[in-house]
C-alpha cells in the first residue's frame, strides 16, 4: 500500500509539473536567454541587405532593432538561406523570421504569423521590345514567352498559378533575375514590387518596363513557431503600438519612400 501511495503521489506531482512545461513560451526563452535571434535573408531590398561593411541593414532590421528593445534583450541576427529559413525557425536555430515573407494558407499550416507589417504584391518588369504587346501579367500566358521569379518565393506561385502556359524559369536569387532579363535571355521577371522598384532604379532604367500595378494582394508578417501565445500576443500588441506612435511611419519612409540607403550597398 505504501509504494501504491508513493506511485500516486508522484503521478500526481507530475499532473502538476506538466502544465508548467506546456505552457513554456519562446518569450520566456528570448528573456531568460537575454538575446533575441532573427532569421532572415539578407538578399530582400529595402527589407533586409548586406551594405559595403558588411552588416545587415534593412527595414526589417530596424524593425527587430525596435522589437529588441523594447524586450530589453540583445538583438543577433541569423543569416540564412530562403529554402531553408522555415526549417531552421522550426529546429530553434532562431526565435522568429522576420525576412520579407509573405503570409500564404500553406506557410501558416507550418508557422503561427503575427499581424502583417505591410502589404504588397508581384510585378512584372519585361524587355522594352514587348512595350504594348505586354501590358499585364495574362499576355505573357504562352509558351514563347519565357518569364522567371526566384525559387521557393511568392512570385514563383503567383506565375505558375497565373501565368501557367508562359516557359517558366527560376532562380536562386533575384539579381540572377534581373540580370537575365537585361541581358536579354529572358522576357519577364515576376518578384515583390518595393524590389522591382528598386531594381528597375539601379540597372532597368532604359533597358527595361516596370508595370508597376501588383497583381496579387500579398501582406508581409513575422513568423515564429506555433503554440508560442505570449510571444504572439506581444507580438501583435508590439506592432499596434508602434503603427500608432510614430515608429512604424519613420522606419516606412526610411526604406520605402526613400532610396537614400541606396549609396550603403553600392560599391
């Protein structure tokens, strides 16, 4: 009877201890540990980029830098590439994606989202010999007309969904894109607007067409693991207040209403 007794008691200590251990939340980690970690790739202009010393700078980054603050921890930033940048969030190599990345059904399945940051959507940035024969995304819908997005990206989805009959071809990154398409081995290229903006700024001017009206509605958000609520929750109420303070407007005309940053990554 006794060693009964002594079984049912520790069951009962362990009904007690568990949901402690359930409820462990990665913000009870970030705080404990003293340092947020971001995953994210620094190839996405304005959101996140590699300047001419070295450093990641970018819109998301001067976001994190706002999110880490205002936790009162350390900020370190994890560089990685897109296809793997789920995995690693999911295998704890870092807290919370923040990298320019699209909130899609299939993505969420995988990863909880906080409130989107920004909205965007794709574009298309053609050869100046198909002005007036291209004007949206459906004329390029044929097999002569070989257009391109980066691998594993929203914009490779929005054409193969949308454009489905076009030769398509993707890329490792979106410079390889562009290049392409000024050198004339492609007709098209599909990718997120605020960069084919940029891109078309630094080496299309001339030699390409933007057509600038996005044709898919894409909003762009934080991503950590699932069963995390504190840390979503502070999240969400992170961003409310920084929409409504002032925060968010500076950071937003810093990297997207402006292009002065351009000169820290170009050599």
């Amino acid at each position: 009877m006794k060693h009964l007794k002594l079984v049912l008691a520790c069951l009962l200590a362990v009904c007690v201890l568990l949901p402690g251990f359930a409820a462990a939340d990665t913000l009870d980690e970030i705080l404990e540990r003293g340092t947020l970690r971001v995953g994210m790739e620094p190839g996405y202009m304005p959101f996140e980029m590699t300047n001419t010393k070295g450093e990641i700078i970018g819109f998301d980054v001067d976001m994190m830098k706002r999110v880490a603050k205002a936790m009162g921890v350390e900020l370190e930033l994890v560089s990685t590439a897109w296809d793997g940048i789920i995995p690693g969030l999911l295998t704890k190599k870092y807290d919370i994606i923040a990298s320019g990345m699209t909130l899609t059904q299939e993505r969420n399945l995988k990863v909880a989202f906080a409130s989107p940051y920004i909205v965007i959507g794709q574009s298309i940035m053609i050869k100046k010999e198909l002005v007036g024969e291209i004007k949206s995304y459906k004329d390029l819908n044929d097999p002569k007309y070989k257009v391109a997005s980066k691998l594993g990206t929203t914009g490779e989805q929005a054409t193969k969904r949308m454009i489905p009959k076009c030769t398509y071809i993707s890329f490792e990154t979106e410079q390889e894109g562009v290049m392409d398409l000024v050198n004339g081995k492609i007709d098209a290229f599909v990718y997120d607007l605020p960069y084919m903006e940029l891109a078309y700024k630094q080496k299309g001017e001339g030699k390409l067409v933007l057509l600038d009206k996005p044709f898919t509605y894409e909003p762009l958000a934080w991503a950590i693991r699932q069963d995390n609520p504190n840390f979503l929750n502070w999240l969400n109420n992170f961003m409310a207040q920084v929409k409504n303070d002032g925060t968010y407007d500076k950071i937003y005309e810093k990297w997207i209403q402006s292009d002065d940053w351009l000169k820290q990554v170009q050599n």
